[in-house]
C-alpha cells in the first residue's frame, strides 16, 4: 500500500505564520526566516513571471534572488542574505529543482544552516521541518516514531504513528532540513538512502510506505572540521549533490558580512545602531583572517594560527558582545575596549598553546601597526 501527498491526523499541516498584531509574534526573538522577510517574499512572488517547480512558493530565479538580493521593477529592494559566489546559490537551487539532494559543506561558520534555511522558506514558505543532527540522534528523527500510548492501547496504526519532518515533507512536496549531518550515527545516516534513492519510506509495521511527491527535496548540512566523526558512507554520499560554502573572499567582503548580521541581530535585541563601529568590525575581521591564513594581510609576516575556526559567524558573536557592553556600560559607541574580551574568548580556546599565539600576534602585529594603539592597549589589558 502507498500512501502519498495527504496527510492523516498525525500529520497535521502546520501554519506557523503569526498575525501582524499578534504580540507574542512581535516578542520572537528569532523569526523563522519566511517571518523575518515576509515582505520580501511576497514581493518577489507578486512580480515572479517565471516556471516554478512544482509545489514551489517562487522560481528558482526569484529564490536565488532571494538569497543574493537585488531590487525588483517597483524598486522594492531584496537584502542579500548570502555573500558569496553567484554560482554556488545558482547550483544550490538548480540541484532542488532537481530529484537531488544538496548537501552544503564548509568549515564552521560559513553560513551552512542560515542558507539552508533561507533556502527552504523561499522554496516551500516553511523553514521548519528540521532534523538537528547529534551523536544521539535516533533513527526516528529521520524515518518516524510512534505514540505509545497509542500504541499500547490499539496496537500499531496510522493513529499512533508520530512522522519525522522527513516524512511530512515528503508526504507534503516540502524542503526538509538535516543539520551537521556527519554528527549522526552512521547506521542512522544511512536510513536516507531509501528516501533518497527511491523516493520512498517504507512501514513496514504497518505493511505501508510513504511516497515522496513532486516538491520534495533535503537540504544537508556538514562542516569539514567532522571528517572522521561519522563520515557518510559512499552509497549516501552519492545521493547528494555537494556545494562548499567558502570562506569569504575579502577583507571588505567578510566585513560587510558582519556588519549586516550585527545590524539584523542588535535590531531584534534592541541595540542602538553602531555606524561608528565599523572600524572596530574591520580590526576584528582582519585579526581573524589573518591568524586563520598566518600570515598578516601585506604579506610580510607569517604568524602562528591557534586551534580554533575564527569564522564570520564568531566574528559576528565577538562584535554584537561588544555592542552589547557598549550599549549598557558605555556611551553606545563600539570601542575596542568593548571588542577585547570577546576576541580573547574567540581566540583562545586552549588556555596553553592559543595564548602564546594571541601574545606573539599582539606583539608582533598589532603593537606595530599604525592606528591600533587603543586596539592594543585593550587586547593586552585583558590579555594580563
């Protein structure tokens, strides 16, 4: 028996949308994404004359769009939500309009789950079906589980089944989402392979299967700092579609990441704008890529790179930290006093070896370099 796009009483279609006056809408602290930029969505629908897959909310052009920014005929603007090569959001998308599923790999920190989910609102509307990968995520996650109450009482059932957001999406036509993905348990990996390569979950308790309609896609991700965790097994690797995200090309491009993140986040905590910090975002920006790459961004002085990622995404954290304590225990205006701390934390992540990197880097560089004395004066303070 299959059973395919409607789904029983226990898969409910979820609206997650929130009313425009609702106040417990308005309190979220992080909005899905298909919230956040709702606007922006229906903008693009309202003026997207292009094919759409099926079951798709925009065409693959309007999604990469979305991604990627750009102004529509009515001049409504689209913020990019990804900085990066064109092509890598133009292949991620072409690989959903496909019967592929994308894996999307880089080291930590190079916005993986934030494009998955950027991703996934602007294909399907709904961001939420989302399976977060961990060293005890059980096989149930990914296939279904049951009610046990339910279970006991009338025995096995469409009732008592209780479906992964693997198996909604796929009785739905919707984009499910698997996080860190090299994080699970390799038997529990490889439970993707049926879904992935026939398009179909069996149930086999109940001598059923669910099969996957037309809109059904996965969007994997996985970081390269895993390799050797749980590596994926050649037969689920070949079921993917791989893109890397890379890290950010430039110094300006990498800066202009943070400084929009930063924005969005101090927004939804009520954070003053900082239009002065961008010195100080630039100074952190530059004391990443440079202990990540060791050596200084001229060239002539190669330094020690200590043991952890320094990726935009701590970046953002180190300054949004900074604007907090410049907010509530400043002036409002971001300092380096305000920006030392975090970047120590950031930098030092074994107390022993990273911290004679950070001295040899502070000596090296920064106490050398014009401009940064006040930069200097703070990171060595809170570096005694």
């Amino acid at each position: 028996m299959s059973v395919t796009a409607e789904p029983t009483s226990a898969e409910p279609r979820h609206d997650h949308s929130a009313p425009a006056n609702d106040p417990v809408g308005q309190e979220v602290l992080r909005p899905h994404a298909e919230h956040a930029f709702a606007q922006e969505l229906a903008a693009l629908a309202a003026h997207d004359d292009r094919p759409r897959p099926a079951r798709w909310k925009l065409s693959p052009w309007a999604v990469a769009t979305y991604l990627l920014g750009g102004t529509l005929p009515d001049g409504t603007v689209i913020t990019p939500k990804y900085v990066g090569p064109r092509r890598i959001v133009e292949v991620a998308v072409t690989t959903l309009a496909t019967d592929r599923a994308l894996l999307l790999l880089g080291v930590p920190g190079t916005a993986k789950t934030w494009v998955s989910e950027h991703l996934a609102a602007a294909v399907s509307g709904d961001s939420t079906l989302l399976v977060q990968g961990t060293a005890g995520t059980p096989e149930e996650a990914i296939r279904y589980g049951w009610n046990y109450a339910q279970l006991l009482a009338h025995g096995p059932s469409r009732a008592a089944l209780v479906p992964s957001p693997v198996m909604r999406a796929m009785a739905e036509g919707m984009t499910a989402r698997v996080e860190e993905l090299t994080r699970i348990p390799a038997d529990v990996q490889d439970s993707l392979i049926t879904i992935l390569s026939e398009k179909t979950l069996p149930i086999p308790e109940l001598g059923q299967e669910v099969q996957a309609v037309r809109g059904f896609s996965l969007i994997a991700t996985a970081n390269d700092r895993d390799r050797g965790v749980n590596e994926l097994s050649s037969a689920l690797r070949r079921r993917f579609n791989s893109v890397v995200l890379p890290l950010p090309e430039s110094v300006e491009a990498e800066v202009d990441i943070v400084a929009r993140r930063v924005d969005q986040i101090g927004r939804s905590l009520d954070l003053p704008a900082a239009p002065d910090g961008i010195d100080e975002i630039r100074r952190v920006v530059t004391v990443f890529r440079e202990l990540r790459a060791g050596i200084t961004s001229d060239g002539r002085t190669k330094v020690k790179s200590p043991s952890g990622t320094l990726s935009p995404a701590e970046a953002i954290s180190v300054v949004t930290n900074g604007l907090a304590l410049a907010t509530h225990f400043g002036d409002g205006v971001l300092r380096p006093a305000d920006v030392a701390a975090g970047l120590l934390g950031a930098v030092v992540r074994d107390p022993a070896a990273d911290r004679v990197v950070w001295q040899e880097y502070l000596e090296a560089v920064v106490r050398e370099r014009a401009g940064w004395t006040d930069f200097y004066r703070a990171c060595r303070e809170v570096s005694a």
